[in-house]
C-alpha cells in the first residue's frame, strides 16, 4: 500500500532539489497587458493573449448573450446531441478563414494533436516530427503505433534522408510556430520534401494562426502553401483569438474520416456552445482588425532592437514570443523571481519542456501592451540581468 505514495514523494522531492518544482499562478483579474496576482498589479508579460482579445468586450458579451439562449454546458458529445448551432458556424467560419471544406472542433490542442494522429496513424507507418514540437505531436506519435522519428530542428536535409528511409506511408508534423522558442519552421521546404517523398504534412499552428499571414490565418498562408502541400491543419482558439479549445481543418475526406474514427472528438463532451459564439466573434474581430496585427509586429520589432542593444541573449525568433536564453533552471527561477519583485510577470520554462541546460525567460508580447510598457520591461531586464 505504501508503494505509491513512496514513489510520489520520491518524485515531488527530486523535482524541488533540480529546481524543476512547479505551481499555479492564481490570477484575481482577467487576462490583460496588467493583471492582479496576491493583491498586487503586474505587468504580464507571459500570456498567450497574443491579439488581447481575451477580454474583449464584444467577445465577453457574445459569451453572455450565447449562454442565455444555449446554457451553459453542451450537454453531451458531438455525435450524441451536444453539437449545436454556434459549433456549427464557428466550424464553418474556421473553414472559409483558412480556405478549407471543412473544420472539425476539439475541446483543447492536445485533445486535437494526440486524437487525429492517431486516427491517421497505423503501425507499418512512420511519423516524423521535429525535435522541438509540442508534447501533444509526440505523444500523438509515440500512441498511434508507427514508427516516430525525429529530425534536427528546421533541418530539411534531415527531414529528407529519414524520409528516404521510411517504409510505408509517412506523415510529416511540426509546429508552424515553436512554442518555446518562437521561431517558425521552413514550411515551404518542408513541403516540398514531402511532396518528393509523397508524405503527408500536418502544421500545428496554435502559435501562428491569427498572427502570421497577411490577413492572419497563420503560418500556412505566411508560406504560401495550399491544402494540396499542407493536408492537415490544426489551430488552437486560446491564444490569438483569447478562448478555449481547437480545431482542425482540410478535406471533405479527412474531417469524415476523423468524425468517424478519432476518439478524443468521439467520447468527449462538446465545448460548451457560448463558447464557440465567443471563438466566433473573435474570429471576426481578426478579420476586420488588421492593426492588432500591426501592433503585435512593431512591439516585437521595438523589443528586439531594445534587448540587443543591452545585449541581452534572445533566440533569433520574430513572433510574439521572445525567450530570452539563460540556460541554468535555478537561475532562471530566480531571474523571474526578481522581476517578480519589481512588478513584471515572467515564467521561467525549464526541462522537461526545454533540453537541459536551455532553461529560459519566456517573454510574450500582446497588441494590448503599450509602447511605453515594452520600455519598462527592457529597463527592468537590464536592472536584474547580470553583467559580464
């Protein structure tokens, strides 16, 4: 009886003395550039709010309205009777955005990652994935039963010797933004190593879409590529357009194709049907205002040239996220800790969710933050990071 709890006690004291413990912010604001965290404001700098539409009023409101005329919870899974109108439209809207047939919802990235890899995945295939993806790609590989191979980060010429090397069909997955480093994968070549190969190719952009393209419908369009190079297309809602939940996008075929065999749409309860008006709404405040875009893109620009100019150790990465390398997980703890102090809120990511020895600051910016707010978190970088 004593087996377990020894074992998670082992766990819980190993993770305190390699400085990797972890624990929950509890938040008394909504999300926002400001927030309030034990009584006292922030400048938040580690949200994925990256458009500030979070808290929008027109988003919060289609919230409420919805939930009037819909309730609160969905009631049941899709395909029982908990898919409802405001599923139904923001399926469509998804769709025609990212110039697809169809769309399918999940209730999270995850639940879409792991779910459609393994219903497209048997053993006798292979998946290759870049080695910085999400936990959701790698654990949907490691489940499905191919074969999961890894290649060197944005390296397309490692891409293209394991492809040759693959027996039987092959699918290709990366993030089209990497989440802990900001940078974007060379989609354009990939694809077209996989159009040599005949593999298919499925991005995960939770990190691009509603940021990158020029009309924000992500890293896809940024690249040019169409469904014919980029078959599978995930996206999540909880970042650029501040909600809840994800989706995938393509054919006719593959979204029946996934309806009819991808357990984690089949048995899980539908996302609760405001919440599907509120993604709606905020798709379309995307749509008609380019300028958050705009303002996210100068922000970025003007921190960039900020931090090199003090000198500061950021990984080349031109999206919203802005990890600023400092390698040593402790010292990553206490350089949040003192930023902590002087009113900024900065995470520090440390492994297992970055190699060893990479631990890191992981600065995000928002179009809600202000030019004068950027100022303030570069003066405050140069007060806490130490000097050679």
């Amino acid at each position: 009886m004593e087996a377990f709890p020894q074992r998670l006690r082992a766990v819980l004291e190993e993770r305190r003395a390699a400085g990797l413990y972890r624990q929950c912010l509890t938040l008394e604001s909504g999300q926002g550039p400001l927030v309030r965290l034990d009584g006292r404001e922030y400048l938040n700098f580690c949200s994925n709010d990256y458009l500030g539409l979070a808290s929008h009023p027109k988003v919060i409101e289609s919230l409420r309205a919805a939930a009037s005329t819909w309730g609160v919870g969905s009631g049941a899974s899709h395909l029982v009777c908990g898919h409802s109108a405001p599923h139904q439209a923001l399926e469509e809207a998804l769709a025609d955005f990212t110039g697809r047939p169809r769309a399918l919802l999940f209730s999270s990235g995850y639940a879409a990652n792991t779910g459609i890899l393994q219903a497209l995945l048997q053993p006798g295939d292979t998946v290759l994935q870049d080695r910085l993806n999400h936990a959701s790609l790698l654990d949907g590989g490691l489940h499905s039963g191919a074969r999961l191979r890894r290649f060197a980060h944005n390296d397309c010429a490692d891409l293209g010797r394991k492809l040759a090397q693959a027996t039987g069909p092959a699918l290709v997955a990366v993030d089209g933004v990497f989440s802990m480093d900001g940078d974007s994968a060379p989609l354009a070549a990939i694809a077209r190593v996989c159009g040599q190969r005949q593999a298919w190719l499925m991005v995960d952009d939770a990190h691009g879409f509603g940021v990158a393209g020029a009309n924000g419908a992500g890293s896809v369009e940024a690249a040019g590529l169409d469904m014919a190079e980029v078959p599978v297309l995930m996206a999540t809602l909880g970042k650029a357009l501040g909600t809840s939940g994800a989706f995938v996008a393509g054919s006719e075929l593959l979204i029946e194709a996934l309806i009819q065999s991808t357990r984690n749409y089949i048995y899980t309860t539908a996302m609760p049907p405001a919440l599907a008006a509120a993604s709606l709404t905020a798709l379309g405040l995307l749509r008609e205002e380019a300028w958050r875009r705009e303002q996210l893109a100068a922000l970025v620009t003007a921190f960039r040239e900020g931090a090199g100019e003090l000198g500061l150790p950021l990984v080349a990465a031109n999206s919203a996220i802005q990890p600023l390398l400092v390698g040593d997980a402790a010292r990553a703890i206490e350089l949040s800790r003192q930023l902590r102090d002087r009113g900024i809120l900065i995470s520090a990511i440390r492994p297992p969710t970055v190699p060893a020895g990479t631990s890191r600051l992981r600065i995000t910016l928002s179009a809600a933050h202000s030019g004068a707010q950027v100022e303030r978190l570069l003066a405050t970088l140069a007060e806490v990071w130490p000097r050679a």
